[in-house]
C-alpha cells in the first residue's frame, strides 16, 4: 500500500501529510514533520489533535503511520476523496 504525500494548507512548514482516511463525515489526517530529531508524526481528526507519536528515524515513523492507517481501514475508515 503506497502512502500518500502531499501538502495540506493548514500543515505547519515542514510537515507532509502522509494520508487522509474518511468515515461518515469525518477525517483523519495523519502529518509527519521529519526536519528534526526526533520526527513527529501527529494524528489529526478534522482539526483536533489526537495523537503524538515520537521516532528516531523517519523510516520508523513512516512503518508506524502505515500500520496506523491499515488499522483504521479495518474498522471502517476509507481513502479520503481529497487524496485519491
């Protein structure tokens, strides 16, 4: 499964959104910011953060945000139109 990477337009400079699920009318963003030590990976739901997740390197980050998202499409999430 190849992540998405774009630029969102409220994704502080620095960051990249690595993918956009949507369930019913809600989104989750999850954005990675890779220019420092550690790389953080936020997860947002519409515009509340809910989740930090701190890693060493940003292939770790970028492992953990995909089997993040696998998770959320088993319990029903989908690709958000914004990111087909």
């Amino acid at each position: 499964m190849p992540l998405y990477v774009s630029t969102f337009t409220t994704v502080q400079p620095g960051g990249r959104m690595l993918w956009c699920l949507r369930r019913r009318t809600t989104d989750v963003r999850c954005i990675m910011y890779p220019n420092g030590m550690p790389v953080e990976v936020q997860v947002l739901q519409d515009r509340d953060l809910v989740l930090t997740e701190l890693f060493q390197e940003e292939w770790l980050a970028l492992n953990w945000a995909r089997a993040y998202a696998d998770r959320l499409k088993e319990q029903g999430w989908h690709d958000s139109p914004s990111t087909s």
